[in-house]
C-alpha cells in the first residue's frame, strides 16, 4: 500500500472500506466526506486525488479477498 503526503486520509479511506464490507454501515459519511475532498481541486490535483482514491479502493480488496 502506498499512501504518500495524503497518508491519514488515505489510510482512514482504506479502513473504512474494509469496515463497510464487513457491515459497519457508519463509514459511508466518512468515505464520502474524504471523496470530496479532491472537488475543489483543479482538474490535475482532482485527477491526482481520485487516482490515490482508486488506489485505496484496490489495496482493500486485495486484502478483502485475502482474507475472505
């Protein structure tokens, strides 16, 4: 998993999408809240952001899946 300067974000993101997968219905504001945070982005940082986002969402899976 690589994380970089948005680490916190990033790893709350990635915790929380194994949380709701699990049935923990309290993370989805908490996952939208960090989605938008790349809205009032220019359009490379907001790229850039959903990428990371993106990223985050594949590294839970794997790990999902490993565990599943």
């Amino acid at each position: 998993m690589l994380f970089r300067s948005r680490k916190s974000y990033l790893a709350a993101y990635f915790w929380a999408i194994l949380a709701q997968a699990n049935g923990d219905r309290r993370t989805a504001s908490m996952m939208t809240k960090i989605e938008a945070l790349g809205a009032d982005k220019n359009l490379a940082d907001a790229l850039d952001w959903n990428a990371q986002l993106a990223q985050a969402q594949a590294d839970a899976l794997m790990v999902w899946m490993d565990r599943h």
